[in-house]
C-alpha cells in the first residue's frame, strides 16, 4: 500500500491523521464521552508536511474495537456505541495510516443518570444535531466541521397571551488550538431568554442549532 506523499505532518492529536468528535460529546482528557447506544458523528482530518490538510472523513475506512461491543462506524463517520458501558477505540484508516499515532480516539460509552439534567441536556442536544444532519434541508456536515462554535438550544418554549416570551437551555462548544483549528472542547451550558408585545396568542417549541 503507498501512503501519498507529504501525508507526513502532525496535527492536534500529534499524528498525521486525527479524529474528532461532534461538540456534543463530553470531552475528557482521554477522548470522549457519550451515553451508551448513542450515535456520534465523527471526523477525520489529514495532515501534510507543507501544512495543508484534507477532511477524510468520507474517504478514510472506519471501524471500532473491540468489536461487536463497540458498536459499529458507518462509511462516513457515524459512530453506534454498543450497548453496554465501556471504553472503545474508533479509527480512522487513510493509506495505511491510522489516526492518533495507529490507536484511535478513545470514546467511553457509559450508562448517565436520568437524574443529571446537564447530561440530559448534552444528550438531547446530540439528538438534534444528528437529526439535523440526516436532514436534506438540514445543516450541511460539511459547515459544521468548518464551525469555530456550536450552540445547540432543544425544544425552546415560546408562549404568548398578549405578552410573548421564550426561554431554552442548551449547550455550546467552541474549537481549542490556534485559530480554533483543535478538537471540540467540553460543552458548556446556556440559557436563552426573550419577550415581546403585541396581539398574539398560543405556543410552540423549537429546535435551534447555531454555528
């Protein structure tokens, strides 16, 4: 197998090939974590010795291990942990090179309580934003991965007799490393609030995605 020339360099995770997860993942110091039978969308990138780099996302040959536990990877990065609580290894192969140095990115699936909000909060906005990317009209992958943030609001209440109003909570992430270039930080929550007057009547809610 020949590797293309220049496929060489080093990226965030010190490797020619690294991969990173959507922003609703739980970034840890080791990898990611998500809950279990969950699905997250990964990424993969390459690095060249003159400084550009390729998404090889769509083009990188994926699996998990150990397998059939980890759950599956589909062709373009969908990853479907298992079932039962543990932690995983998902890579990205391009040319015979294997993300994070040949071992993959370490994901944990683990079994969150129903009792935190703020990781029910994390886990539904997950939800949405692999919704959205399923969607045809929905949020091209491909500016997503361009994104330097994300801010995800699920199911924002707005209600109205007379006065109006809206509130949501959701999650946000942004990019480490220069120029927002690096892997997808650890979400941070927020809250958004807003009113309005006028002769109006009835309610709804609403899914946001912001990048």
């Amino acid at each position: 197998m020949i590797t293309p020339a220049g496929l060489t360099g080093k990226g965030p995770c010190d490797s020619a090939v690294c991969v990173t997860a959507a922003g609703y993942a739980i970034k840890t110091d080791a990898g990611y974590t998500i809950k279990t039978s969950t699905t997250l969308q990964m990424t993969a990138t390459g690095y060249w010795s003159d400084g550009t780099s390729l998404d090889l996302t769509p083009i990188a040959t994926w699996d998990c291990t150990p397998s059939p536990v980890c759950g599956s990877v589909s062709a373009n990065g969908f990853y479907t942990t298992g079932s039962s609580a543990g932690s995983y290894h998902v890579a990205a192969t391009f040319y015979g090179v294997t993300n994070d140095g040949g071992s993959g990115i370490a994901v944990t699936a683990a079994t969150i309580s129903a009792q935190s909000k703020e990781h029910d909060r994390v886990a539904n906005s997950g939800t949405v934003v692999r919704e959205v990317l399923q969607l045809r009209s929905g949020i091209p992958a491909s500016l997503l991965q361009k994104a330097e943030c994300v801010i995800v609001v699920p199911s924002t209440l707005k209600f109205a007799v007379g006065v109006g109003g809206s509130y949501g909570r959701g999650v946000m992430t942004c990019r480490g490393g220069t120029n927002f270039q690096g892997p997808w930080g650890a979400p941070s929550m927020i809250a958004l609030g807003g009113g309005s007057f006028g002769f109006q009547a009835g309610g709804q809610a609403t899914d946001f995605v912001f990048s």
